[in-house]
C-alpha cells in the first residue's frame, strides 16, 4: 500500500534529516563540468567518475576543446568508466551542439538540456537543480529504490512516476536537499541487498 501524502512526506523528511549538509558528491568547477561529470555518472560511480574527471578537463576544459577532440581522444581519459565508448562519442556531439545552438554555454531548461546528446531527464534534473539552483528532482536507481522500498511509490512505479510523487509531497525548497539524502542514504543504508532501514524506526512510527 502506498503511504498517504503526510506520511509520505514524513518518511522523506526524516530522510533528510540524517543527512542535513549532505552536497553533491561529483567534482566540478563550472556548469560544463557539472553537465559532463553527470552524463558520466550512468552506471558509473560518482568515485570512479571523480578519478577520472581532473585529467578529463585539464585536457578539454571548454566545449570547443571537447569538440575538437576525436571520440578516441575523449574515450582515452574515460576507459575506466562503464560504457566510456558510448560516452565519449556523446560528449563530443553534446559539446559541438553547445556551441553551435548555445554559444557555447551550458542551457538552463530541461527541454533545452535534452535536446543535447546523451542528455536524459535525470541529467537535466541534476544540472538545472544542482548547477543552477532551478527546482528540479532527479531519480536515479538509490531514489527509485529508496522511495520503492518505503511505499511512497508503488513497486511498479517509473523513474517519471517517482519524480511526480516526491514533487507532489514535498515543497519545491525539499526537491534538491531530499535528493542528496536520499542517495546518501541509498549508499549507506538502504542497499539493494540487505536493507537497513530497521535501524531507523523513525522511518516507520507516525503520529
């Protein structure tokens, strides 16, 4: 059964609050960085995503320097990361078409981000929320999982499905802060495997 909207919100609260200060975890210094340090991320984690990133923008630090890279220029810096041929060959058309529809800067809409190669909805999410402070949810496998396992979603839910229901639970200020807890608390406490969220009674006890 699907919590009710209060105890939803409750659950997703106290989320939040185990991890107060929790901040984004990929490294970045600039909106470029942000958008190509998350279209990275997929199936990868942010720790090897992190490894890989410093020699990555020290050799392509704008878009036009990514576009004018070869895939296997690009892929070179990447090849400890899942998928790194695929990922190198979007990040080099998503650079050109920074520069060709965006004067080179990084957009700042969702329709506008995924109009770029390799630019999924999760991705936007995370950089119009995260690099421009633009409300936004993003869901990826720890949120979809987390909000599964408590009942704030149905089992079937999709990512998009996901994203409504936390949106429509918690005020627009929650959306980013319960994103970060929630992967925090994926990563720590709520595994795929051997959950341990009975630890935290306070996830289930509701006035």
């Amino acid at each position: 059964m699907v919590l009710s909207k209060k105890r939803a919100r409750k659950v997703l609260e106290e989320i939040i609050a185990l991890y107060p200060d929790a901040k984004p975890s990929l490294d970045f210094s600039n909106h470029f960085e942000l958008l190509v340090a998350v279209m990275l991320s997929a199936q990868t984690t942010d720790a090897a995503v992190n490894k890989a990133t410093p020699a990555l923008f020290a050799a392509f630090p704008t878009p036009q320097a990514m576009a004018e890279a070869t895939e296997a220029e690009i892929a070179g810096y990447i090849s400890r990361l899942g998928l790194y041929r695929n990922k190198a060959k979007f990040l080099k058309k998503c650079a050109q078409q920074l520069l060709d529809d965006f004067g080179g800067q990084v957009p700042q809409t969702r329709t506008e981000l995924e109009s770029l190669a390799g630019v999924g909805r999760k991705t936007a999410n995370v950089v119009m929320s995260v690099g421009f402070g633009i409300p936004a949810f993003a869901v990826d496998t720890h949120v979809e999982r987390i909000c599964k396992h408590h009942d704030i979603v149905k089992k079937s839910a999709t990512p998009l499905e996901v994203e409504k229901r936390v949106m429509e639970v918690l005020p627009k200020k929650e959306w980013l802060p319960a994103h970060q807890a929630l992967i925090y608390f994926g990563r720590a406490v709520c595994h795929p495997k051997n959950p341990e969220c009975h630890n935290y009674p306070q996830l289930y006890v509701f006035d």
